[in-house]
C-alpha cells in the first residue's frame, strides 16, 4: 500500500510539466507562489548596533 502511494507520488513530479500546463495561468501562478518557500532558502533579518564588531565569518 505504502509504495503505492511512493509510485504516485513520483509519477505525479515526472508529469508536473504538464500538470501545470493544464492549469489556468492564474492557478499556475498562485500554485508557484506556494510551493516558492519549499524551493527557495528563507531570508533571516540581520541588524547591526553601534560599536558592535562585524563578523564576516560564515558557519
């Protein structure tokens, strides 16, 4: 049963070209703007005060 779902699963990411294809261009659209955050790394503000040492290391 569980690879079952495994096999739909990447059946529907092979095909998600042409699954979007079917949708309207506003679906399309929101439907990008949702999955953005899963794709893209989230930004983290960054500040600075006064007489604080910057620190140009990255971990």
């Amino acid at each position: 049963m569980i690879a079952w779902y495994i096999e739909e699963y990447v059946y529907e990411l092979e095909n998600i070209e042409e699954r979007l294809e079917e949708l309207e261009p506003k679906q399309r659209i929101e439907l990008l703007i949702k999955l953005m955050p899963y794709v893209f790394p989230k930004l983290e503000t960054i500040s600075h005060t006064t007489n604080e040492p910057l620190q140009w290391e990255f971990e």
